[in-house]
C-alpha cells in the first residue's frame, strides 16, 4: 500500500525567497525534478563554469535574459526529457523551471523562448566545445577521489531522418547517435552525430559450434 507523504519539502533558498515543495494547489509543474537538478548544479557549480568558457557577443543593455539563466533552463530541460527547443514555449512558464534557472517563478516574465535558446546553441563553435573540456573536471570533481579507470559504455541509436532536417547529408536516411557514458555514475561523456546511407540492421550473433 502506498505510504503518501504530505509534508512540505524545503530547497536551497532562492535569494531571500524559501523554496519548498507541497501538494496544496496553485501554480503546478509536472517536472519538480527540476529542483533536485537545481541542486546538483548547485553544488558543482555547473551553470557558473560553462557560463566562464562560452562567449557572450550581446550587448548587455540590450538583453533580458542572462546567458547563464539561459543555460540553466536549456540543460536542466535536457535532463528532465526534453531536448527539444519547441518544448521550451510551454517550459518558459513553469514554475519549477524558473527556479531551477535561478530566477523568481512569475507567469507574466516567461523566460527564454526556443528561438533565443537556437541563438545560444547555434554560437558554440569548435572552439567553444573545446573550452566545455571544463566538465571533465566537473566530473572528476563529483568524486571524492578521482578514479582510476573510467569504464565508457558506447551505444549508438539510428533515428530515421524525416525532410531536409538539420544534421541530414544528401544520401541520408538517418542519423546515427552515438552516446558514450560512464555506467557506474550514469554521466553522460559524450554525444556526436553520424549519417548512415542505408536502412538500420542488426545481426543475430552466432552460436559457436560445440564439439
């Protein structure tokens, strides 16, 4: 039988603002992990690192939203599901969302719309991801010792191509990801694309012959 737990959840504070997390109604978010990311990156000091390596040409008198803010609400959305920018025209307005980006939950101040996002991601260059090597520390900062070995675990998912959509060669009929991830900490190390020219097959393994 489920035990339920009404009781108010309390998070780092926002400022002078309490975060706490009930069941009484009001302005409801589906994705409360947010707040349990938020405090991930929190303690690892995540969104203030790639914010350092990643350049922001803006004129600052002229933005709304921060790129650290930005960065927040593109990453924590990834990790909760949602790796689409079109998600973030209805995520802009979640409560949970907002704080997880560091900002005052208010209907009236959406945060940043999934054109401002495609800005954002489309300015890191090479370079750019170069600089991003920060998070290999971050990573081996998460530990209290450093590992000696790291054990990756490489999978690679075929996702048929639909149209001219972006990343498509001219011969395409899918994109290949390959994810390489660590499993005993279940961090994701790295993510690349590759086009495939034909259907997706997989092959029955043999049986080796008993004598």
């Amino acid at each position: 039988m489920t035990d339920c737990n009404n009781r108010p959840l309390g998070f780092a504070r926002l400022g002078s603002r309490q975060v706490v997390a009930d069941c009484r109604g009001g302005r409801l978010t589906t994705d409360a992990g947010a707040l349990l990311l938020r405090e991930t990156a929190r303690q690892l000091g995540l969104f203030e690192v790639l914010n350092a390596v990643i350049p922001d040409p803006r004129q600052p008198e002229l933005i709304t939203q921060e790129q650290q803010t930005m960065l927040a609400q593109w990453i924590t959305a990834i990790a909760l599901g949602y790796e689409d920018l079109n998600d973030h025209q209805t995520l802009r307005t979640d409560p949970a969302l907002q704080l997880a980006a560091g900002q005052t939950p208010a209907e009236d101040e959406p945060w940043a719309s999934p054109p401002t996002l495609c800005r954002l991601e489309n300015r890191i260059d090479h370079a750019t991801s170069v600089r991003m090597a920060v998070l290999v520390d971050q990573f081996l900062a998460a530990h209290r010792e450093p590992p000696e070995h790291l054990i990756l675990d490489v999978d690679a998912t075929d996702d048929p191509v639909h149209g001219p959509q972006e990343r498509r060669f001219s011969s395409s009929t899918a994109i290949m990801i390959i994810t390489a991830s660590c499993p005993y900490t279940s961090s994701a190390a790295m993510s690349c694309w590759w086009r495939i020219c034909a259907p997706a097959t997989s092959t029955r393994r043999s049986t080796p012959a008993r004598s």
